[in-house]
C-alpha cells in the first residue's frame, strides 16, 4: 500500500520566546488532514499518564507514630506538613529509592532546600516551603524518594519492613502537570486544509518539555513498531513464497534435456515427446511405465531427479502461467 505521498513534517518546531524547563510549545506542520488530532491526542495521553519520574513515597517524624499528632515547637501540625512534603519536586537518578533527611532546629522556616540528599536525589523546588520552627522547635524527618509512573495510592502494610511510625504518603510520580494541543489550517502551495498542530507541555521542572515528548515519542513508536514488524514478517513470508514460485515456474519452463538423465531415459522422454519439464512432471507413473523401452529403472532415476528438484511425477500445472496447482498423491501412494 502506498503512503509515502501523505504530506509529513520535517521538524518539530519550539517556540524559544515561551519555553523553559517548566513550559514549552511545539509547532508541528504540515501534516494531512485528521493528523493533527490523531498525534495531538495520542500524545497528550501517553505524556499525562506513561512518563515515569520521582516522588517522596514515605516519611518517618522522630516521635510520632501517626499522621494525627503534633509536634512542640512547629506550627504546622502533621498532616500539614506531610501535604507540603508532598509538594517537594525531586528528581531520583538511580532506580533504587534513596534516603534523604530534614534535621533543622530553631526558629525559622524550613525549606526543601534543607532536605539532606545524596548527589542522585535533586530538589527542582528548593524554596517551598515545609513547615514553620517556633522557639526551641526541632524537625527531623526521614524521607524516601521512590521512582513510579502516573497516580499511586499510599501504601497501608508493613510487608517491607519499614521501622515502626513510617507513614506512606500518595504519589503523583508524573513529571507532566498538563498537555494541550490545538489544531489549526496550515497552507502548502495552494491548498489550505493541511493540519497545523500546535502542542503545549506543562512539566514540574524535573524534566524539559522537549525531553518529555521525546520519551513519548519513543514510547508510541516502541508500541507502534510491533504492527510494523508483524507486517514486515508477513511481507518477507510473501516474498519468500512468491520467489519460490517463480523460481518453480523457471524450472518448469526448461526442457527435459537439460536434466542430467542418462542417455536411455532421455531417449524415452524424446520418443515419448516430453519436451518440457512440466510436460513430464504431469505424467502419472502408470503413464511413464507405458512407454516403449521405458522400465522401472528409468521411473526411479526421473524420479530421483525431480525429487532433487521438489518436483514429482503427478503434478497439475497450469499450462499458460505454469503455476502449480495440485499435486496428484495417489501414485505414489500406491507404489508405496
């Protein structure tokens, strides 16, 4: 089928003036009508719901053992500062989770700058805020930074073995807050119904925009690609088949004497005006073996000969387009 006449585009076009690591817009163009809406719409879903990044999955107060207590010294009660902790925007590096750590004392406020991490944990938002030191307050809080994708409800067991007072926390691990895309008319020469689509990418920082399309990009073609290669392998079984076919036809077109019979057998096959191989692969047995000064011995070379060939005694063979269209089984079975 073709469709390499269907209009394409040769880039992806960003719009420098409004793109940072947090927002960016696309200009994708030309493409044929209904295209638009068709990648618009794919990708919008595979970037809202496919693209894994990080988030703090748990967190452990020294002292408290559930989320409904206080703390002295800090404004905030826990269930405050569990929903600002979960307004922290990392970016884990490593596929295992990390540790990372609040310790601060004192009046003051404290920060996601303060979280204490290794160089693979990077805080994106390192001014928001978390909770609020009053006097001789202390905060010490042990986090883990977990990498998951989409929406992921807390976790209520202990099946892994997390120290006693650990409180899970629901996850939003998408690195992708909001996708819209428009689709207007673009002009090409003279026609005006081409689709312009127009993509807008709102991230949390820890991934670009450019970046994040990209990964969906890779994960439409990954799942696309099997509806490709399941055709490619069907493609390369016809041809292999029609190539066959042709080459059977060729063989069938040749004349006997171009068989590597012995002089008594071609002698037979000229007597009996066989010409062409497909001539004689129409014959039956009981019809070889009627011929003059033709025996059993001669039966058994031609047969030999067309074996090597995958031909056989038997066969129907179209007589314009040479094509095989039966083989007759029955002789050779009765031999047998």
């Amino acid at each position: 089928m073709k469709w390499t006449s269907l209009k394409r585009p040769k880039r992806v076009e960003f719009d420098e003036q409004v793109t940072d690591k947090f927002f960016g817009r696309m200009i994708i163009e030309p493409l044929e009508r209904g295209m638009g809406h068709t990648l618009g719409n794919a990708f919008r879903r595979v970037l809202l719901s496919s693209l894994e990044g990080s988030a703090i999955s748990s967190v452990r107060f020294d002292g408290v053992l559930h989320e409904f207590s206080t703390l002295p010294g800090v404004l905030e009660d826990v269930t405050n500062i569990i929903l600002n902790i979960k307004g922290v925007i990392v970016d884990l590096q490593a596929e295992q989770p990390r540790k990372v750590t609040i310790d601060a004392a004192g009046e003051g406020e404290v920060k996601a700058a303060d979280i204490i991490a290794d160089p693979q944990v990077k805080i994106i938002n390192p001014e928001h805020h978390i909770a609020t030191l009053t006097g001789d307050g202390k905060l010490k809080v042990d986090m883990e930074v977990t990498r998951g994708r989409g929406y992921v409800r807390a976790r209520h067991d202990t099946a892994g073995g997390e120290s006693v007072g650990t409180i899970f926390i629901d996850c939003n691990y998408s690195p992708v807050r909001k996708v819209r895309y428009e689709v207007t008319p673009t002009r090409v020469g003279m026609r005006t119904d081409y689709d312009k689509l127009i993509l807008e990418v709102h991230t949390n920082g820890s991934i670009s925009p450019e970046e994040a399309v990209r990964v969906a990009a890779e994960i439409l073609k990954e799942h696309i690609q099997v509806f490709i290669d399941q055709e490619e392998i069907a493609d390369l079984e016809t041809e292999v088949i029609d190539e066959e076919k042709e080459r059977m036809k060729e063989i069938l077109k040749m004349n006997v004497n171009e068989l590597e019979l012995t002089v008594r057998a071609a002698n037979c096959l000229k007597a009996a005006k066989i010409e062409k191989i497909a001539d004689l692969v129409q014959k039956t047995e009981q019809e070889m073996l009627k011929y003059r000064n033709f025996g059993r011995k001669s039966l058994a070379e031609i047969k030999d000969v067309l074996g090597k060939m995958n031909l056989r005694l038997g066969m129907k063979i179209d007589p314009v387009s040479y094509e095989i269209l039966d083989v007759n089984k029955g002789d050779n079975e009765d031999e047998a």
